[in-house]
C-alpha cells in the first residue's frame, strides 16, 4: 500500500485481514495503515473469528447453483495452527451447447484464511502503535460473546513522531 497523502478512514471487509496467515503481517499492516492515516483517522475492520471457523463453517461443504455458475465450496479447519482452508470448485457458463444449455468452464480455487483470537488482535493494535477504539459483534452489533462469528474492530491513528501532520 502506497498513498499520497492522508486519508480520514480506511476500511477493510469481507475477512480481508484474515488472509493475513503469516506472523507479523497483521502488526504490519496495522502500522501502514497508522501511518496514512491523518490525525485521530479510523482504521475500521472485519475478522471472521475461530468460533466461526470451528462451529459454523468447520468441515462442511456448501453449495450454490444459478444459470451462470455453481460453486461448491469445501471448508477445513485445522484448530491447532488456527488456519481454515477454503476449497473452491467453480462451474462458469462459458458458452452454449447443441442443445442450447449452457457449457460450463470449472475453476478452482484455494484460500486460507486464520483465525486470530481477540487478544492476538490487542496485542497487533498495540505492537503497531494504534489505538483501540472497540470491538463490535458484526451480527448484534453489540458486545462480542463467545458464539460471536465475525467482529468489528475500530482502530484510532495514534502520533507518530517521524510522520507530517497538516495543521488544521
């Protein structure tokens, strides 16, 4: 990420931060986005959590089927290294056959995602220089609880010696 100047928020959804599976890259891109944001910005971001992965999606399939693609999707979680393996096997129309039905091209596709506990995430905020705002259940929007499947987490840019600030 390279910005040329300041930015009031960033924002990241659809468990874009749980596709951070390496150590050390959650902190790091924390401090990036610290360091673009202009004083007091909001860094507002969504985690899928472990109860998620382990009680919901576990090790299920799941499937969906239109008149433009299907799509099954094969889930895995490994409990001990905290990391959920998505298996993706996408059917694409791609073109009509002699019967006039639809042809379909198949894709496939493999993500990982892990699941940070809340207490890893504090402790990235904290590494990168961030501050804690709060934590939100993205479902209730309320307090998060143990069978909380995604979280909200609202993050404040903090003052950083070596970095511009515009005089408002």
């Amino acid at each position: 990420l390279e910005l040329y100047g300041t930015v009031a928020a960033v924002i990241s959804l659809c468990d874009s931060m749980n596709y951070l599976v390496n150590d050390g890259e959650l902190e790091a891109v924390l401090r990036k986005a610290n360091l673009y944001l202009e004083k007091g910005g909001l860094f507002i971001f969504d985690m899928k959590t472990a109860y998620c992965y382990e009680s919901i999606l576990a090790d299920s399939v799941q499937y969906e089927y239109n008149e433009e693609c299907a799509l099954i999707w094969e889930n895995h979680f490994d409990k001990e290294s905290s990391m959920h393996t998505y298996e993706l096997t996408i059917f694409m129309a791609c073109d009509e056959g002699d019967d006039g039905g639809p042809l379909y091209e198949r894709f496939l596709e493999t993500h990982f995602q892990r699941a940070y506990s809340v207490d890893e995430v504090k402790r990235a905020i904290d590494s990168s220089g961030m501050e804690l705002v709060g934590i939100i259940d993205a479902d209730t929007l309320s307090e998060p609880s143990d069978t909380s499947q995604r979280l909200y987490y609202i993050v404040r840019e903090t003052y950083q010696d070596n970095k511009y600030y515009m005089e408002s």
